[in-house]
C-alpha cells in the first residue's frame, strides 16, 4: 500500500514538472558573436574609394558619412557591402558578420574567398 501511495506521488511529480517546464518557455541560448582575428581583418582587401569606378557604394553604413575620393574603404568578400576601414575594423573586432546584412564574413575555412 505505502509502495503504490509512494509510486502514485512520484508520477504525479513528474507529471507537474512535465506540464511546468512545458509551459515555461526556456530562453534560447545565442552564439556569442565572436570578432575575428585581426589577421583575417588586415587580409580583408581595402581600397582607395574613387566615385566613378565606385558609383555603388555612396556612404559609410556604420559612422553615415559620405565617401569621398581618396577615403580608405574595405568591400566585404561576400555581400560586396562597403565601408571605411577604420569603421568596419573596429565592428569586425567584436563581430564575424557583416553590420549591413549580417552575412558571415569569412568561409568555413577560416578566410574570405
């Protein structure tokens, strides 16, 4: 009897936790977004921005400044999104993605192709 009574209690336990974690939205645990390393930022190509081969790119979307010719720009490999150097260096410090689109920066392996 007290055997049943003890088996009885414990399923009823399980069955109360069962609905209370369920009911419980658990929060999802993020990725910290990792910067990269500063080897594959200074491998990242830079150029000397020139408004007419650059027509595309018209400002900087991190600091909202305009290009002008001359400026020091760095196109990211894989969504062709342009900023200063001096801008996006110091994003890529804390960040592996792109600050426009969010797209991954570099390949699987380890660089940008």
């Amino acid at each position: 009897m007290i055997v049943r009574l003890v088996l009885w209690l414990a399923a009823l336990f399980d069955r109360h936790m069962a609905r209370s974690s369920a009911s419980t939205p658990q929060p999802p645990n993020p990725l910290p977004d990792q910067g990269l390393d500063e080897m594959i930022i200074c491998s990242l190509p830079s150029v000397s921005y020139n408004a007419e081969a650059d027509a595309r790119l018209a400002e900087c979307a991190i600091c909202l400044m305009e290009f002008v010719d001359g400026d020091v720009t760095r196109v990211l490999p894989h969504c062709g999104h342009g900023f200063h150097v001096s801008c996006v260096d110091r994003w890529l410090r804390c960040h592996s993605s792109c600050p426009s689109c969010r797209g991954s920066v570099v390949a699987e392996e380890g660089c940008y192709k």
